[in-house]
C-alpha cells in the first residue's frame, strides 16, 4: 500500500493545453519546498485542444491522478468526479488557469492545521468587471438566503477541506452540483484565508453569459434541494482569521 499523501489537490481542467505544464510545476515546487507529501487529480472536462495528451505526459513525471470526463458536463461535475478520487487527509480545490496562486497551499494548510478546520480562500484583490461582480453578489445573497451562511463572491471553490467534510457532501450524489453551497451547507461556519487572486495567464474565461446562468440555475438548484436540513440553523457569517497579501 502506498503512502496516504497529506494532501490531494483536485484540478478541473478545461481547455487548459496550455496552463497545465505551468500549474503542475508551481503546485510540485510549493509543496516540495513545504515538505506536504501530496497527490493532483487533474479531471478534464471534455476538453478540444490538448490537455489530455498534457495531462498524461505530465503523469509520467509527477504525483497525477488523470480522469478524464466523457463530456464537457461542467466545472462542478469535474471537481465531483475528482473528490471521488481523493484520498488525502486534507483535500484542496483549485482551478488550473494559476488565477488560483499555487504559493498559497502552504499557508491554507497551515491556516487549517492551526485552526483545525476546513479553510476557504478570500480572494482579496480579485478584479473584475461590473456585470461580474453584481450578478456574482446577487447569486451569493440568493445562496446565502437558502443556505442560511454566508456566500461572499470573493470566496468560491479554492480551499483546504477535511476529508470528512468531503465524505459528506459527496454522499449527497451528482445532480446540480455546485461545491461552494456544498460546502457551506455541509460545513456550516467556515474560516476564511486572505489570498491574492492572480491574473489568468493563457486564454480567457469560458463562461459565456448563456453558461453563467446555466451555473446560477444549477448552483440555486442544488441549495434549494439540499437546504432542509438548515431551515431552523441560526445565520452564521465567516470570519477571517489569518490574512496574507493584504495590500
């Protein structure tokens, strides 16, 4: 039996050719230099370019659990399909495009080590256009209201979990699932870590407007679903407690 890595990172990856290479030796670089024994699960998500050949190159190299997605089903499909694969003590989510910075897992693994909690990332100086930031805000008060914790827009899927916490939500089964709400909803009152969120380094973003409502429906789909459980919880907000790249 192998050696149960301290840490699985799950990846979702989408037309990513061409940040994998990148990614993969910033994620190997942080935890070598941090001594965390970990292990990335990349899942493509029915990409058209090259990032599976990538991916499987890259395997021959580095600690890589490849899934690959029979279709393009969508980044919180991918990032399920992973947590299924996910065998260490602590678990990370994390996008490929290196907006989320490699040079925090170290410090959200401390932060959840001190704390002995799941830790979310608070994207301190995240830039975005206007329509992003509203419609984000509206969808996160909606959740918030159906969740009953709160969902700011600077916080998504970049974060170190408990495994326990990930049995959990992963009992819930696939349909419409959105992990930010799954993740308050099952972890109820989480910490959050300041981060810097970085600049996307190849490409653009893939969310056309038609995708980003496609995402809201699922997103508030899944909370109303799952949200019975809350209905009589007090509101909880999110505290944070360790700051870092606060400029």
């Amino acid at each position: 039996m192998g050696v149960v890595p301290e840490l699985s990172i799950v990846c979702p990856v989408y037309q990513g050719e061409h940040s994998l290479t990148h990614l993969v030796e910033a994620v190997d670089k942080n935890c070598q230099e941090s001594g965390i024994i970990y292990d990335l699960i990349l899942v493509d998500d029915g990409s058209s370019d090259n990032s599976w050949l990538t991916i499987t190159e890259l395997q021959k190299r580095y600690p890589i659990t490849a899934v690959k997605q029979a279709a393009n089903y969508g980044q919180h499909y991918a990032i399920h399909a992973g947590l299924r694969q996910a065998k260490g003590r602590k678990i990370m989510v994390m996008d490929c495009d290196l907006q989320d910075d490699p040079a925090c897992i170290p410090l959200l693994l401390e932060a959840s080590g001190i704390h002995r909690s799941s830790v979310l990332a608070f994207r301190k100086t995240k830039k975005n256009d206007p329509y992003y930031v509203v419609s984000s805000w509206f969808l996160n008060v909606l959740l918030t209201i159906l969740t009953r914790r709160y969902n700011h827009y600077r916080t998504g899927n970049f974060g170190v979990f408990d495994q326990a916490l990930i049995r959990s939500i992963l009992q819930d089964g696939v349909r419409n699932f959105y992990f930010p709400a799954a993740v308050r909803i099952h972890g109820g009152h989480l910490p959050v870590l300041v981060v810097r969120h970085g600049e996307r380094k190849h490409g653009s973003s893939t969310y056309t407007f038609s995708r980003q409502l496609k995402l809201a429906l699922q997103a508030l789909s899944y909370a109303l679903f799952h949200r019975s459980g809350n209905k009589t919880l007090p509101y909880q907000t999110e505290t944070i407690i360790y700051t870092k790249f606060d400029e």
